[in-house]
C-alpha cells in the first residue's frame, strides 16, 4: 500500500490464522521489520491475542502472558538515531514523495511516493549521512524502503528465537520482501519457506499473490484441523 500504516490483514487470511491458532501444537508469530509498536497497529493486535510477534527485524518481541519484552539499549545509540533521522528529514526536505519512518533502532527511507529519480536522490543522500556519520550501521533495502539500524538482527534471528523459545519442531515462514530472505534462507530441511510474488527466492514454495497466500494458509488450518480430529 502506498501508505505503510494503512496495511491490515485480508480477513480471510485473520480467519485462517484464527483457525491455526485453534489447532493443538500450532503457534502462530508476526515477523516484520516494522517497530513492535507499529505491528501492534497494523496487525491489530490486542493484549489478549496469543499471536507472538517479533518485530524490528527480530529485536523486539511481544509474547502472549509476558506482553512487551523490555529493551536495554545503549543511550549513545538511541542519541546518535535521533541525530542521523533529523539529518535524514533535513536531507529530503522538499523532496516529492519521500517519507522518513522513525524506527525503535533507526529510520526508514520511503520511496513509494516518489518518482524513480527524486528517490534515488533520497537514497543517495541518505547513504552519504549514514557513511559519514555511522558506518557501522546496517543497511537493508526492501519494496520501496531502504531501512538503516545501529541494530544488526535479522528476521532470521527473529525465527531462531521464537523457535528456541516456543520448541517448534518445524517452522513455515512466508514472505514477500528482499528482508525475508534472511529468514528463508536459515530455514532447515523440515522447515518450509514461502515466497509471495515473483521470485527469486530462497523459499520451497512459491505462490503469486496475497490472496494466494491467504488461500494457502486456509488449506494449511483445514489439513491440520481434519487431522487432529
């Protein structure tokens, strides 16, 4: 979508989640790069949900019974983020189309709105700042974004965790940006990895779009329902 905090959920995809989360030995967690405190929103995600979430690429995490799981981050970062966005929005000021998205462990470079030379204009300045003032940052480039944390996980890390934490036995992750692939590509031999849209991909499965994805998850919640019965 062209604004980011406008995406929901298809309610048939919410419906097929629902429905694995009623199955026994089903875990269902939201992987995302967004800030735990944006999933929250566009997942509609309430206190009484049992959905895990990981967010920030895999450095933040709620967990159903526990909620938010307290972060203790260095001041020195938290600082040196809000210098480097205020020099990211200087920047871009007056640049059609560009939007800066604060993020708990950085900022985010949005191009959607822009025409393909004002964002590679944004993108270019933007990596200068970054060169200049915090090399070590890590950088990811995803649809439309490119993302830069003083923080350095991945959603691959955000699936080891919940993994270790739940004691899954097997793991399906499903994806559609260039950012999941870290995660597609740490998954093991009875794991299964989803690519949504054109490839390439890491993933074992490839469906075209987000209603096909949503068809797979109903047929995933059925098979797994008809068996347990």
């Amino acid at each position: 979508v062209d604004e980011p905090m406008s995406a929901r959920m298809l309610p048939v995809s919410r419906a097929a989640l629902d429905a694995l989360l009623a199955t026994r030995d089903t875990i269902v967690a939201l992987v995302s790069g967004r800030s735990l405190t944006d999933l929250r929103i566009i997942a509609e995600h309430d206190d009484a949900s049992q959905v895990l979430l990981a967010g920030s690429h895999g450095a933040e995490y709620w967990v159903p019974g526990e909620g938010r799981l307290e972060l203790d981050d260095d001041p020195s970062d938290l600082a040196l983020r809000d210098t480097l966005r205020a020099h990211a929005l200087e920047a871009t000021q007056g640049m059609a189309g560009i939007w800066i998205e604060p993020k708990t462990f950085g900022f985010g470079v949005h191009t959607r709105g822009a025409d393909d030379a004002t964002g590679a204009a944004a993108n270019m300045a933007v990596d200068a700042i970054l060169q200049a003032e915090a090399p070590h940052w890590r950088r990811r480039a995803g649809h439309n974004i490119v993302e830069y944390a003083f923080r350095h996980e991945g959603k691959d890390t955000g699936v080891a965790t919940l993994r270790e934490r739940t004691g899954a036995t097997a793991v399906l992750f499903a994806g559609d940006d260039t950012t999941d692939e870290d995660a597609l590509e740490s998954l093991g031999p009875d794991d299964v990895g989803v690519h949504v849209g054109e490839g390439p991909s890491a993933a074992s499965v490839l469906v075209a779009d987000i209603p096909a994805m949503a068809a797979l998850l109903t047929r995933l919640a059925a098979e797994r329902t008809a068996a347990q019965e």
